[in-house]
C-alpha cells in the first residue's frame, strides 16, 4: 500500500489508525461474516461504521454512536433498481479509500459566519454481478453528524433505472420519534409507528400512507437527541419516511407525487412518477442525522445540512441581500403601494412583496409581467429602491412554467429585487429538476427566490445562494398553537430556512405578542416576512414600542447559541449579529420561568433590553408586552418568566 497526505486506500480488511500523519482514526476489521470499517469524527465522539456485505448477511449496514451511546443501530443500506431488485445486497467488495475533508466556507447568510467542514469519510467501492453496475457507499462523521450515501460509478450504457431506497434507519430501543407531514400537527410514537395526519388540503395526486416529511427528530433513552433529513438533492425525488418492519426503524420512501399538487398540470405532465433514471457517474442525496447531547444543542448543528449540500454554482453572490419583508395585499393602487414603502421604510425593512393577483387571477392566460390596471410597478420599483428597499413580486406556478424566460428578463430590467414563487410542487425528479432550473435563472438574472406552498430544505442555498427562503411549514398563515411553535424548532426548523410568516397584535393569534417577537430570533429565515396579515394603516397611530424589536432583529447572524429547550415545551435561543445579540424565548401553553447563564456575552458592561410578557390576559394574544431595561454581564444569569403561550424577546447592546 502507498500512502498519501491524506488519503489511504486499504483493500482486504486490513486496519490503520492513522492516515499520513494526521491521525485520522479508520479501522477496518475482519469478522466471519463481513468486514466492518469504522471512521471517528475530528473530535473523537462521533463513530460511524460500514458493515460490508457478508456470506450470510446479504445488506450493508451503518451505524453511529456518540461517547459510546448508539445513535443508529446497524441499518440495512440499499438502492431499489426499477425492476424491483436491490443494489447493494449480495455486492462483490472491490476495496476502500479513506480521507480527512475540510469543505469549510463562509456563507453569504446563515447561522454562523464559519460553517465547520472538516470531516473524516470512508468510501467502499463494490460491484453488482447481475446488472454490473459498480457503486460506492460513502461514509461521513463530522463533529455535528454522520451521513451516508450511494455514487453509481459505471453501467451498462452508462444508466440506471431506479424504483427508490431501502435505507434504513434502526434506533435503540425505546427511542422516540416527532413526525410531521404537509405542514400538519407534530406526532410522537416509536420510529416504526409513525403514522402523521396529513394536512386537510391533501388531493388524490399526493404519497398515501404512514409517511413522514423530513426532518424526523428522534431522542433515544441514553438522551441523545438526532435530526434525521437528507442534504444535496439533485436530479431526485424528495425523501419521506416510512414505518420499518420492528417499532425501533424507519425506512426511506422516494416521493411518487408530487406534494399537495393541486391546480393546473401543464402540457404532457402526469402526476405519478414512481420510476426515474440517472445517468451515470452520479451521487445520490446524503441520508443526514445530525446528534447531540440534547434537543437544543442541535440548534447550532444545523449548518451541517447546507455544508454537505454542492457548493455555490452561481457564481458573485455579492449582490445578495437577506432581510425583512412586509406584504402588500389586494386591492393594489399606487397609493396603497407609497403607503407599504413609506411603512417598510419607517419599520427599517428591507423589502416589500407584491402579493397573489397583482398581475391577473394566476391562471394559465394570465400574464405575469403585465400589472393589473392602475398598478405601475415599474415606477413602484423605482420609488422602492430609492429608499434602499427592495420589490419581491409574486409569481404563481403556472407562469412560471409558461414564460419564465420573459417573467426573469422584464423584472431585471424593472430593478425587481426578488420573486416569490407560490403553488410550487416537490417530490418527484421533475419537480426537482424544476425547482433547481427555476431558482438558477433567476439567479443569473439576479432576483432572490422564495418559494411556497409543501417543500422541504436540502441545502439548495448553499447550490444556488438566491434561494433564500421556503415555506414547508405551518406558520402563522394557519395560527398554529404554542406548542406547535416549540416543536419547530426542534423538527423542521433544523434542516432550513422556514418562512414562518410572523403576525404581530392579531385576534386569531393563539399567543401573547411577546412569543411573537421571540420567533424572529429563534426561527432562522435570511428573508423574514413581519406583520403578515397587517396594513400600514394599523400602525398609523399609538406608539407600538415593542415594534423596535422587529426594526432592530437581524435574519442572518454571525454565532448561534442554543440555550435550552425541549420539543413541545419550550425553547431559547441566543444569536449573534455583530457587537450585538439577540435572545428569544418561547413556551408552550404552560407559564414558565427559566435561567439563562450569560456566558454567551462578551467581557465588559452590558444593557439588556427586555420585551417581556405582563399580566395575562384573558387570552393569550391580549397579554402585553413589558418593556424593561438592566445592566447585565457576562457571568449574570438572567431569570427569564413566560405565560401561558408567552415568550420574551432580549436585546443586548454593550455599554463598554
């Protein structure tokens, strides 16, 4: 064998510990049935290994533990080729590489300003002798998580046909399972019961089943807390899971459909798409389980999703600009359009957002660069701009499909800043391959894109850095409960940005105001829409100081700190965005107190200030806000006390 600085090939089962003197810690060890190669993370905790197939055990297998608790138990690893057969079991081992990658980058938004790519990885080559396709399985353990997946290296007529995965995730037992699908109600069960109701717009053209949406959150009883989803999805159909043959496994399931289509389907377009081909060389999307000591601690663990996805293809992302947005809505005049400017600007936000309708009804005749009668955008835009804010126009499905090309040119040429795309489906190959051409053209048209309706986050916006926020979420749209909004962030909040469209002050509210405030800092969205169901004209008089909060709240931050939480109960959150942080603090249905230590401060003097919630009110969304000031620093534990549905919002500023 020959060595290299960081790579070692190892064949037949033999083990090192080190590999060209960086002591990367790779074993490979033979057993009567199979060999096993196991890789540690650059810290040491994490271990995962590859259990190759064996004369009597047809499947390859991974697991993972943290500190010697098992996180993944030996899992099955296969591909479903179109005929039904499966690749992976019964494969002839050709031999394996070893390599320490550091794939760290600094993104143009996000959680951090550094996200950490070091990492060690395994990657075992085999060979299928009945349809000669030669694969790879590739193994990572970083710090923050393990991941797997399958490279197709080489096939008859350079090809593969695949029905789907039989992957599968095998938990200790007694582990538990949070599962949620097209933006319905979180469920906890065992891994393999997982059954969550779908959502009530649900059509005949949508995946039936007991089937869940990434991310699965999952806490195990060595209190290991995992976020299970899929990262660096391209040219394949968007994962889900199903219940695994015992009550301790899930299995992954490959979208048929796409999710909640409903609407027009455009010129040959069928809705059923069980089979798809790639060609080869060609990776498949990384199978993701992020774990930590506890739930809130993989708040910060979040990054990995976007770092293991393609790096920037776009290109200068120089001109890219998160931010906060306010909707304009029906009826459009040039003056209602002033009067959203005039409030974006008084309110320090960045954007406005022309909303559904603003062009026509949506429907195929509609024509998306044409405004409505009495609507000048272009001069909208102008004025906009003006005043360093930024116009996102809304553009439904079906235009987008029709004339996209002049929908891209005519808003470059406006100075629109952005699109938000709304009825988009995902699940199948198609709806992927869509997704990822759409985004791209507006991109090198220079417009931000958001997208709604049923997605879910797969690190795309490291792929393309203009796809700057989705929905996939049931947010305030639907006013959801407190305990809904505490379950986020340990669930779907892990995987991406999540446009949780946040109201302030409304009667359909099921919160107080100041558990409002606190989701600007606790759900991560580099484009965070504020005041969704508001008009300028609710703000025209009164004071409305609490809003400083929202003037002053970041979307993109330089350090991320989980403070303390758990899923359905509560949540804290502390980030960074400069000299300055931002802390927010939300409950469920129960009043609740907590201790924050403020370890998180830098050295010297610090000015705390607190929007708290008052006396409760009759009902949740009547209880005030509380507006206080205090000297704090950084060895003070900050006592921080929610009501019923309540939060608390904290800005810290230093004073020397």
């Amino acid at each position: 064998m020959t060595s290299h600085p960081t790579r070692r090939t190892i064949l037949g089962g033999m083990s090192v510990s080190a590999i060209g003197g960086i002591g990367l810690p790779l074993n490979a060890q033979s057993a009567p049935d199979r060999t096993a190669l196991s890789i540690s993370s650059p810290n040491g905790r994490l271990t995962a290994q590859l259990l190759l197939p064996g004369r009597s055990a047809d499947y390859p297998l991974w697991s993972a533990s943290l500190d010697g608790k098992p996180a993944l138990e030996p899992s099955k690893l296969a591909l479903v080729l179109a005929n039904g057969r499966l690749l992976g079991p019964q494969a002839r081992y050709l031999g394996h590489t070893a390599s320490a990658i550091d794939d760290s980058w600094t993104p143009p938004y996000g959680i951090a300003t550094r996200y950490d790519g070091r990492a060690h990885q395994i990657e075992a080559q085999f060979e299928d002798r009945r349809s000669r396709i030669r694969f790879a399985i590739r193994l990572l353990a970083h710090d923050d998580g393990v991941a797997i997946r399958f490279v197709l290296l080489a096939a008859p007529g350079n090809k593969v046909e695949l029905g789907g995965e039989a992957m599968e995730f095998r938990f200790p037992t007694g582990t538990n399972i949070w599962s949620s699908r097209d933006e319905g109600d979180y469920a906890r069960s065992a891994p393999g019961r997982i059954a969550p109701v779908p959502h009530p717009e649900l059509t005949n053209s949508t995946d039936k089943g007991a089937l869940a949406d990434t991310p699965l959150l999952a806490t195990t009883p060595d209190g290991l807390s995992l976020s299970i989803s899929e990262s660096d999805r391209l040219h394949y159909p968007r994962l889900m899971f199903a219940p695994g043959d015992t009550d301790q496994s899930v299995t992954t399931r490959l979208m048929h459909f796409p999710g909640r289509a409903t609407g027009y389907s455009g010129p040959g377009e069928t809705h059923a798409a069980p089979l798809f081909s790639v060609d080869t060389p060609f990776t498949t999307p990384w199978r993701l389980i992020l774990v930590s000591d506890t739930p809130a601690a993989l708040l910060e663990k979040a990054g990995l999703v976007t770092t293991l996805a393609t790096p920037n293809r776009l290109g200068d992302t120089g001109w890219i600009r998160p931010g906060r947005a306010f909707r304009i809505r029906k009826p459009y005049s040039n003056a209602g359009a002033m009067d959203g400017i005039a409030f974006a600007e008084k309110r320090k936000l960045d954007y406005i957002e022309f909303d559904a309708h603003w062009y026509g009804d949506g429907t195929d005749p509609s024509d998306a660069t044409r405004p409505i009668d009495g609507l000048d955008m272009q001069a909208i835009v102008a004025e906009a701009r003006k005043r360093n804010i930024g116009t996102i126009l809304y553009v439904d499905r079906v235009p987008a499909m029709r004339q996209l090309a002049d929908i891209v040119s005519t808003y470059r040429r406006w100075g629109v800043a952005g699109i938000k795309f709304g009825f988009i489906w995902e699940g199948r190959q198609e709806d992927t391959d869509f997704i990822y051409d759409l985004v791209k053209s507006c991109g090198e048209h220079h417009l931000l894109v958001n997208l709604h309706d049923n997605l879910r986050p797969a690190g795309l916006e490291r792929t393309l850095p203009n796809y700057v926020a989705l929905e996939g979420v049931r947010g305030n749209e639907q006013f959801p409960t407190a305990r809904h909004n505490v379950t986020l962030p340990f669930t779907r909040a892990l995987s991406g940005p999540i446009d949780y469209t946040i109201c302030y002050d409304h009667y359909l509210n099921k919160t107080t105001n100041a558990h409002q405030l606190a989701m600007a800092a606790v759900y991560y969205n580099p484009l965070t829409f504020l005041y969704w169901y508001d008009t300028p004209a609710k703000y025209a008089t009164g004071a409305w100081p609490a809003l400083r909060w929202f003037d002053e709240c970041p979307t993109s931050w330089d350090e991320t700190r989980a403070i303390d939480g758990q899923p359905g109960q509560f949540v804290a959150v502390a980030r960074r965005h400069g000299e300055r942080w931002f802390l927010g603090a939300m409950t469920n249905e129960d009043a609740r107190r907590i201790d924050v230590p403020l370890s998180f401060l830098g050295e010297g003097d610090w000015r705390a200030t607190i929007f708290a919630d008052g006396a409760p009110g009759q009902q949740p969304r009547s209880t005030p806000v509380v507006i206080s000031t205090r000297k704090v620093a950084q060895g003070d534990t900050l006592p921080i006390a929610m009501q019923p549905s309540g939060g608390q919002a904290i800005l810290f500023e230093r004073t020397t």
